[in-house]
C-alpha cells in the first residue's frame, strides 16, 4: 500500500492569512484567532472594572465559577495536532497551505533550532474542532510529502516509535539509483519480482535531495535472491542499479 504523495505544486499559499515567522518557534496565526484572543481580553477587562464594585460581587463570583467551569472543559478537549517527519525546508506557510486543503488551521507551529535557525522536522498545528483534527489526521498521517513520510497525531497522545518503512530480515541495499527515483517507482521495479514488504529512498535532510540509494524488503528470501540475479545491474530511469544484501548496512 503506497502512501499518498502531495504535490509542492498544488498546494496554494495564502501569505496574507500569515504573519512572517522566525526562529525559535515559526507561527502562523489565522485573522479568527487573533479574534477570539481579543474577545477573551476584552471579556477579562469586563470581569475587572465588574470586581471594583461591591454591589455586584456575587455576580462576579458567578461569572468566573462559569469561566472556570469552561476553562476546564477546554482543557479536556484537544485540538492540537502533532506533526512529525516533516521535510527540513518547510515553513509554517506551506505546512497551514497543505492542512488547508482539509480544514482551516487556527495556529501552526514550525520549530527551529535555537542555534542553527534549521528546522527540528516537526510542528505543533491547533484545530478548530476535534472533527476538523481527525479529518487531518485521516488524509494527512502516512501521506509523502517531498520523499518523507508524514506523521500526524493528537499532540498529547504520541504513538509510541515505530519503523516509518516495514522492514525484514531480507533486505536488499539499492545503490547508484537516479536523482529521480522516489520510494514508489522503487517500490514499482521491485515488485515484480515478490511482495515488497517495504522499500524506501534515502533523502539528505539539508537538501531534501535523494541520497542516490535506498532498501527494499521482501517477505521471503527467495524473492529477495530473485530480485538480486534479476536487477543487478539493470538500469532504471538512465543508472545501473548496484543491489546486494543489506545487512549490516544501515541508513546513515
């Protein structure tokens, strides 16, 4: 099952909806949040000149004991999403331009380095609503974007760290492949030789160019030995693929 690629190309980029961001943390905030954040100071100052009065202290009390029964049932209710693996060279702008083809991001977070002013490879991104999130994570969480794979989840409920590419013990080293090759095309050729339980290309983190090799898994070893006599040496897209056993060689 291939994950879904999204296009750089497709994806449109609303720079009025955002403020320009810098390191440490990256944030885009939509116009509606900013509203919602002035409506609530507003509310505060109300509350405050109501405190100065005496003769209105019981409906005071009322009115934070509600305030404070709200904010508690906020509390409850999550609506930021965790967004992990992401490409080095995206921003907050084309991150909210991507969830904006599903819903409408109140706040997106890119975070940086402090030191370097790179990104870290993941964000923070608040929702409206928990529907609005699970939708996100429904179209988005698996998807490939710029040869990564997106993790998307509930920020306060991480998955615990598994394999972003199903791996086995018989594996093959793919070497000298073309700039041009992604992990399906890999996946593609090595199909026809058996079950292709994974198979990945490796991408420069700087970059986000491939690294020129990947791995392939297969679900048993005669595939595996099939796919080395029958590939070795084959071209794909203009390069001699160099394929060999890959053990002990791990991704860099």
């Amino acid at each position: 099952h291939s994950a879904r690629v999204l296009s750089p190309s497709s994806i449109s980029h609303h720079q009025s909806y955002f403020t320009h961001e810098l390191f440490p943390i990256a944030v885009v905030t939509v116009q509606k949040w900013r509203a919602l954040k002035m409506s609530s100071a507003v509310a505060q100052q109300e509350t405050a000149v109501t405190a100065e009065s005496p003769v209105e202290e019981e409906k005071v009390e009322e009115v934070e004991g509600e305030a404070e029964a709200e904010a508690a049932v906020e509390s409850t209710v999550n609506t930021k999403l965790y967004f992990g693996n992401l490409p080095y060279n995206v921003d907050s702008a084309q991150l909210a331009g991507i969830i904006q083809e599903y819903g409408s991001p109140e706040l997106v977070e890119v975070l940086y380095n402090r030191e370097t002013g790179k990104s870290r490879g993941f964000a923070f991104v608040t929702m409206s609503t928990i529907e609005d999130c699970n939708i996100i994570i429904q179209n988005l969480d698996g998807s490939e974007y710029l040869g990564r794979t997106l993790r998307v989840n509930f920020s306060d409920k991480p998955r615990p760290r598994e394999p972003l590419y199903p791996e086995t013990e018989y594996k093959l080293f793919v070497g000298n492949l073309s700039w041009s090759v992604t992990s399906e095309i890999l996946t593609q050729a090595f199909q026809e030789y058996g079950n292709v339980v994974g198979a990945r290309v490796l991408y420069d983190g700087e970059t986000g160019r491939s690294r020129g090799y990947g791995f392939v898994s297969y679900s048993t070893k005669s595939e595996m030995e099939a796919a080395i006599q029958s590939l070795n040496g084959v071209e794909l897209e203009g390069r001699a693929l160099r394929v060999s056993l890959a053990q002990g060689r791990q991704p860099a």
